[in-house]
C-alpha cells in the first residue's frame, strides 16, 4: 500500500514549502515506510475509507513517535517525541499518514504564527501576510495543497482564525470530543485537538475518526446517543443532512454595541471619562469591529445561508463583552500552571552551566522561552497569587458559566433541547448561531499588522466557544480583495454534526476558493 503522492508532488511541495514554510519537520519516506507498514484490517468505516493512504499533517504541540515536538519553542527545538498522541493514532489506524510537523505560534499563544521561536510562516495567499494562529502552519499547509487535512490546537480560536485567513475549514469540537491525551497543554480547560481540512466533507471524515472517550483523558467522552449522527447506518449521509435549519446571526455591530455601553456605563459608574477601565473598553469596541470586506463576506454567507432555505433570527449574547477578558485571566492562569514543567531537567535544551538548580532552571527559561510565553506565566502568576483569585480568577470562572447559559438559551443545552424555548425567544432555538471568525483578513507583519494589545481584544469572536465548550466550525465564504474571508457556525454540545451538514450544503452550492498556482492532488 503506497502512499498517495502522485507525479509531480515533490517539487509543487518544495516551492510551496519555500513560500510558506508551513512545517517544522516534513518526512516524506518516513511517511511512506509507514503507509507501507499500515495494517488495514483495523481500518473500517466510512471515515476510513476517507482516509486511507492520505497524507496529514500535525501541529508540532501534538507527539507522534520520533517526530520533533517542538511546540514551536526553542526550549523544545530538539524534542523527538516517544510516543504518539490519542487522535494520531486513531488517524493512523483509519489509515492516514503523518507526513510533518507544523509551525505554530509558541505553545499555542497567539495569533499570527509570528510568536513562533522557530521560523516565519506565510499565508499562501500572500506571503507578505501571516497565516493566521496559533496554527498557522496547519492551515498554510493545507491551503497551499499540501495535505488535505491536519490537526490543529484550538484554545481561543487557534484552529479557526488561521483557516479562515488561508481560506479552509476549521473545526473546533466540543470540549472533551476529542483526547488531549499527546497534546502538550497550554492551556487545559480550554484547549481542544481540532481538525483543518480543504473540504468539509473531509474534515467530517478525519472527526469521525478522532472523537470518543480514550481512557488515558479524563475529560475526554463519547458523543450521547442523541447527538446528531456524522454518518448514517449504512455509512452514507445521515438522514435530513440538507433539512433547512434555523441559524441565529450574532452580528458584529451587536458586539461593538454591547461594548461601547459597558464602555459607557463603567464611565458613569466611576464619574471619570477617561479611566483605564474605559480606554479599554474603547479598544475592545474599536478591535470588534469588522473589516469592510469581511462585513461584505459576513453579510454574503447570510444571504446564502438563507438562499439554501435556512430561517436567520437575530440573537444578542450580552455577556459575549467580557469574554476576553475571562479567556485571557484563565488561559493565562491555567499556562504558568501548566508551563511550570519546562525546567531544563527533564525536557529540552539546558544551559552548559548552572551554579545551582535554581539558577538552571532560570537560565533554562530566560533564554529558552519567548517574550509572549514570558508575559502569559507573569500574568497568570499575578491573576493566581495569594489572595486576589476572587477579583480576578473566580471573576471569570463566572463570565465563562454566564456566557455558557447565554448561548443555551439559543441553542438548547443538549442535542435532544430543540423544542421548548424559554418565553420570549425565537422559537424553536436555534441549532446553530453564524458569527465573524476574525475583524480583519490575513493582516501583513510590523506595521501593516495588528498590535498585540488588538490581536488579544480581536480573539472575542473565538474565544467565547472555548469559554463555553461548544463545537464551532469554520468555512471560508469567498475571496475579497485577494485574501480569503471566513464566517464560523457555533452549535451545541456534540452537534458537530449539524454544523457539517450545513457547511457541506452550503460548500456544494458554494466550492471553496484557493490560492493561485494551486493544485489539488487529493480527490
Ligand atoms: N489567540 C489566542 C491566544 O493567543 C488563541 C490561541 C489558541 O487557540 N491556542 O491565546
């Protein structure tokens, strides 16, 4: 059994490698050794039959046996990994083919893929732009033709937010879906292995094959009987697949507005107009706005979406406001926790001299670390430190609970949830909610991008599906000014399903578009 590499792959994959550098590590004939070594029997299933002999690729935060794990950090440059991750295997069992590893933003902390300490990558549509993050070398390699699917990391918006910069798909399943077991963690409660792929068919078939309980992650569990089935009985489309749905659209103009009252309200409350509260209120609704061509790219998948004969209501998240906020506190918090292994003793690169273990330790750090990295383990350090987790850790303990029950009032708490809505709210909820991915397109590096301060405030259409658990799934809408706009479906626990079915529809109506010079070798 050979891997699928057709006539004229190895130099279409060189040049596009140059432009992009989406891998950290790419091994053809390891791949290949392994394709050859696959034992079929075990691979059965529609998913399966999806996957067999395709190439994929991982982000480099997630461990397949004897390749890097690098996490995108010089700390880690020189990791091989001993043993592979849950979902890989699961992959590898189905019959793919880990090929690389991708670069990423370091640890997963960012925005752009520019925080990595390892190497540049670019977005395959123009390469004086980033790929998006923090994985960026995921969706670069999956946008330029490279393989047809990857796996991604998705604590805020890492999956979707670089697909749809590079114009794929992005899924972000259900917290505990997916294992986390080989996934070194950034940030736990939060995080979620996710799935990049050209087509939402296939990012369904590489789904199927990862979800469901793995023993060695606790959190992990398998999707409830009543969740929307990915396949039907006998392997093809489930039954109702095309069924119109009703889609609540959570505008951006909702958000901006939300903040600037806060923004407003904060001002009354303290009787002075220029607090920092405020400034940084101002800030978050500036940074919530949208992008021209990505308001047109919104407003064009709407248009669709109801052209294919789904209802659109309008729904408000209220306390959407505060979700960065909450997202920043606990990511921050939970990575100082989690970072704390990064000692120079039992992983990575060591100073050749330390005076003490202390000093090893600190020299480890200070020169293995990156500025981003440092900033987060000071910040969830201060958020943690004695005496203060009711002002700041608690506090957004609670926004994240909040925030989950204001989008169950839309969308059910579980799959079986679809009839009875509270008073007063459309009816029946909905099944899935349509949202901006991102305020911008692809942004260009230095001045022609994004200061860090608005990349972190721009997360708050991403980050509140993390807060909540909830599956969201990304898929590109059009192209607008040479660089590809993307729109997400929110849903329900466990209802990947129903944002597959419309993704798929609405991708049959509406082919996806690529980059030029692009070639699809993966059918
Ligand atoms: N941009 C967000 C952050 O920097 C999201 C990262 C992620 O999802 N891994 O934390």
């Amino acid at each position: 059994m050979a891997l699928k590499k057709p006539e004229g792959f190895s130099s279409y994959f060189e040049d596009w490698e140059e432009r992009t550098g989406a891998f950290i590590e790419y091994n053809p004939e390891l791949g290949e050794q392994a394709a050859a070594g696959l034992s079929a029997p075990e691979a059965s299933g529609p998913s399966a039959l999806a996957l067999r002999d395709f190439p994929c690729a991982v982000k480099d935060n997630i461990a397949v046996t004897g390749f890097s794990l690098s996490c995108g950090s010089r700390l880690l440059e020189n990791l091989r990994s001993p043993y592979t991750a849950t979902a890989v295997q699961k992959l590898e069992a189905a019959g793919a083919v880990i090929v690389g590893k991708t670069n990423l933003d370091e640890f997963g902390m960012g925005s752009s893929t520019d925080n990595s300490g390892l190497k540049r990558t670019n977005n395959p549509w123009d390469t004086s732009r980033v790929a998006g993050g923090s994985s960026g070398g995921s969706a670069a390699a999956v946008a330029a033709g490279l393989v047809p699917f990857a796996l991604g990391t998705d604590t805020g918006g890492s999956v979707r937010q670089p697909a749809a910069f590079c114009g794929v798909v992005g899924l972000k399943p259900t917290y505990g879906a997916v294992s986390r077991y080989g996934l070194v963690a950034y940030a736990s409660s939060l995080e979620t292995i996710g799935v990049l792929s050209d087509t939402a068919a296939r990012c369904r078939a590489v789904f199927a094959a990862i979800r469901g309980r793995d023993p060695l992650d606790q959190t992990s569990r398998d999707a409830p009987a009543s969740a929307p089935p990915l396949y039907g009985e006998d392997g093809g489309p489930a039954p109702g697949r095309d069924a119109p749905r009703v889609i609540g659209v959570l505008s951006a103009e909702t958000i901006a507005r939300a903040i600037a009252a806060a923004a407003i309200q904060e001002a009354a409350a303290t009787g002075n107009t220029a607090s920092a509260e405020e400034r940084a209120l101002e800030t978050a609704a500036q940074a919530a706005e949208l992008e021209d061509e990505v308001r047109r790219g919104f407003l064009l998948a709407g248009e669709r979406l109801a052209a294919l004969g789904h209802t659109l209501v309008d729904v408000e998240i209220p306390s959407l406001k505060y979700g960065v906020p909450a997202y920043y506190t606990i990511a921050a918090a939970e990575a100082s926790a989690n970072l704390a292994r990064f000692d120079g003793i039992r992983y990575g690169r060591r100073p050749d001299w330390a005076e003490n273990p202390d000093d090893l330790i600190d020299k480890t750090r200070e020169a293995g670390f990156g500025g981003e990295v440092k900033l987060r383990i000071l910040l969830g350090t201060f958020v943690l430190r004695s005496g203060f987790q009711d002002r700041y850790y608690l506090r957004s303990q609670r926004i994240r609970a909040g925030i989950r029950r204001n989008f169950e009032l839309f969308l059910g708490e579980t799959p079986e949830d679809t009839a009875d809505s509270p008073a007063g709210l459309p009816r029946p909820p909905c099944d899935a909610i349509l949202m901006p991915v991102f305020p911008t397109r692809a942004f260009g590096r230095g001045d022609a991008g994004l200061p860090p301060f608005a990349q972190k405030a721009a997360d708050l259409y991403t980050c509140c599906a993390n807060l909540a658990g909830l599956p969201a799934l990304a898929f590109p809408v059009g192209v607008e000014g040479g660089l590809p706009v993307g729109v997400q479906l929110l849903g329900r626990a466990f209802a990947e399903g129903t944002l597959l079915d419309i993704a798929e529809t609405y991708e049959k109506a509406y082919p996806f578009p690529h980059p030029e010079g692009y070639r699809a070798f993966w059918s």
